[in-house]
C-alpha cells in the first residue's frame, strides 16, 4: 500500500550496527596506520633550504623536517600507540585513548605547518658556518614535505575522530580474566564413554586423557 513506511527492527538495525563498525574499523586503522608512516616519513625529508655568507661566497644549507621540529615524529608514534592501545581498552578507556589519537593528528598537523614557513633551524646552521652568530640564512626557501607531513597528521585526526564516533561498536582484545580479575573457570571436560571409540578420538584431539575418567 502506498504511503507505508517499512519500521526497521531491532535485527535490521543490529545489523547495520554491525557494518558500520567493521566499515569504520577498516578505515581507521588504514588511515591511522598510513598516517602515522606519513608524518614520519616525511619529517626525515628535506623541508628547507638557504645559504650563508662564508668568506665572501654562498653556503648552501638544508634542514631536514627533524631540524625544524621533532613534534610531528613525536606525535606521530603516539598515535600509532594510541590507535594499537584503542583495541586493549573498553568503554571510557576507549574513548580517552580515541581522544589521544585525534589530539596526536591535529597536533602533528598544527607543527607541520608551522614548520612550513620556520627559519629557526637554517638560521642556526648559518651562524654555525659563518662564526658570526647573529648570521641569518639567505635565499630561504622550503619543499612541500611539511605539507606532507601535515597530511599524515590529518589522517591520524581521521582515525581519532572515527574511534571516538565507532569505537564501542569496536571488538576488544580477549583476555585471559574477567573484569574482576579471577581468572575464568575452565569447562569440565565431556565425559567419554569407553564403548564409544568416536568418544575416544575426539577427547584425544581435544588433549585429554580418556583413560583418567
């Protein structure tokens, strides 16, 4: 009939629950772990380059993205703890752990860019060649790899918001206890029927002794 509208039922909805967390899943750890490999691969590159007068000449100078600064690296193998740490932990852990993570990406990205435009490092090196130390660099200019850098760390934000958002719908690591901490009791072995052969060799597979009944 027209004009009715299908209720969805509590299956239905368990079951689009159930997508919607394998689907966020997937993308996280994929945009967490490639994030993380981002930043980091991006801050060994070189970010900046100049030169330094030297005896009347031009000294070329470069900073590599772990001159300018150590924050993103840094950040960035928090995050990747912290992406590892989201599946160890339940229920207000997780989302603690979920806010490290966002809070990693966006502060990779905020020293990223930051790092993008900072002279800080090639100054150094040019007071360092030069012996005069308030030398300051010349002809700066800087690569794209901070921009990279910054990439890596929006992916790990992306991460971080999707655990906040899907992270109890999230499976958790097994453990050996309860939450109470006593350990869980053991199931009592099936008995065996000695007449029975197949009861025989499946408490054989199973590692028990048939013949201790």
């Amino acid at each position: 009939m027209e004009g009715v509208t299908a209720v969805p039922t509590p299956r239905s909805e368990a079951a689009g629950s159930a997508r919607s967390g394998r689907l966020s899943l997937a993308v996280a750890l994929l945009s967490g772990a490639l994030g993380a490999a981002v930043a980091l691969l991006a801050t060994r590159q070189q970010w900046s380059e100049g030169t330094a007068t030297v005896a009347g000449g031009a000294f070329p100078l470069t900073a590599k993205g772990s001159d300018v600064t150590g924050v993103p690296a840094a950040l960035a193998v928090v995050g990747l703890a912290a992406l590892v740490a989201v599946f160890a932990v339940r229920r207000a852990g997780r989302l603690a752990v979920a806010a490290l993570l966002a809070l990693s990406g966006a502060g990779t990205v905020a020293a990223a860019l930051f790092g993008a435009s900072d002279s800080a490092a090639l100054d150094e090196k040019a007071a360092e060649a030069s012996g005069d130390t308030s030398a300051t660099v010349e002809a700066l200019s800087h690569t794209a790899w901070p921009y990279v850098a910054a990439v890596g760390g929006v992916l790990l934000l992306l991460a971080g918001l999707l655990a906040l958002r899907y992270g109890r719908l999230w499976p958790a690591m097994s453990g050996r206890y309860e939450r109470n901490g006593a350990p869980r009791p053991r199931r009592k072995p099936a008995s065996v029927d000695p007449d029975r052969p197949e009861d025989l060799w499946k408490a054989l597979d199973r590692g028990e002794d048939p013949t201790s009944a």
